[in-house]
C-alpha cells in the first residue's frame, strides 16, 4: 500500500479492554464499552480526516463476553443513536441506509463504511492513493456483527453522521442490543454520549 515517500501513512487505533473505559457496563458476563472519538486531531490520526467537520462521530465500541457458558451474538442492525433520549426509538440500518435520518424521530443511523462517499473522505487528499488510504482505514477498523464465544471479544468503530450538524446536539443515546441463543436472552446497553466533551 505504501508506494514512495509521499503516500499517507495512518497508524492503526489501539484500544483497550473494556474496564479502562469510564463508559462501560457488565451484564450477565458480558462487557460494552464505548469511546466516542471527539478530538478532530485524533480522527485525523487515524482515519487521515477530520471526520466531526463532516458531521460524522466515530464511537470506538468494546465488546467482551466474560462468561463461561454462555455465547452472545452482536449485530451491527442492532445498535444504534438517538438525539432524542426522551423519545427512543431505534432503527434498523444496513451498510446501503448511508447518512440516513428520521427527523421525526430524532434517530440517527449508523454510516456504513462500505458505502462511504468519496466526497466525505476526499478533504483536503492530494492523490488518489491518499483517499484509497483513508478508505482503507475507515473500513479495516469498523466493528461487525459479532457472535462471541466464551472468553472472546472484539472492538473496532462505529460511524454515526448528523445532517443538522454535531455541534448542534446537546446529548445523545447510544444504544447496543446482544442475544443469547441459549436462553433466548436480549440484553439492552444504553449509554449517554454528550458530542462536545474531550
């Protein structure tokens, strides 16, 4: 992927496990933590673009199934954001639901960055490897649909875009839904996210 000196060079996000986080909660054996990526300089670390000025939020989700018996299975069409916390309502999303918004509801779909458009990654890239990079970065370190054994775990980002702007939000609620197979159990996570804290 490197080709010469001039080609854009991103280091990849190293997380941690999910007790390191002050966002986290624990049920039934099963952790979740998130870390909402509100530092313009850090985005431009990672995914080579300031991707708030796009009025995009990068979350850094942390999953680990601490149980010894039972599976979970985590799916990306099962979490989700809400501006709206007095009035929740959660949306299904796929990879082809790009910048989709229920202004009605106050939902906010995920991005799927499969589907990213060049125009959001382009910024200020000088070549077309540069974007090919940025690309590259953003999609390697998304979070997938997860079924997690016993004692496993997995992490990678989320993208949320807002049309009306991220500035323009006071606090939002991220929400994550895990099911047990063996139980038939569904495990709901909500967690307050307010943008405009480092």
């Amino acid at each position: 992927m490197v080709n010469g000196c001039t080609t854009l060079e991103l280091a990849p996000y190293v997380g941690h496990s999910a007790d390191k986080y002050k966002t986290s909660q624990t049920k039934n054996g099963l952790a979740v933590a998130i870390q909402p990526m509100n530092d313009p300089d850090d985005s431009v670390k990672y995914f080579g673009i300031d991707l708030l000025s796009k009025n995009t939020l990068p979350i850094y989700l942390v999953t680990e199934n601490n149980s010894s018996s039972y599976s979970y299975i985590i799916r990306k069409e099962s979490i989700s954001m809400s501006a709206n916390p007095k009035n929740k309502e959660y949306t299904n999303f796929t990879d082809e639901h790009v910048f989709d918004n229920d202004s009605t509801s106050g939902v906010v779909s995920i991005v799927g960055a499969v589907a990213l458009s060049p125009i959001l990654l382009i910024g200020g890239a000088k070549s077309s490897s540069d974007i090919s990079v940025k690309k590259h970065s953003i999609r390697s370190q998304e979070y997938q649909t997860q079924a997690l054994s016993p004692m496993e775990k997995s992490a990678g980002f989320l993208y949320f875009h807002f049309p009306g702007g991220i500035e323009t939000l006071n606090n939002l609620t991220f929400h994550l839904e895990a099911y047990n197979p063996l139980d038939s159990e569904q495990l709901s996570f909500d967690f307050d996210i307010y943008p405009g804290q480092h």
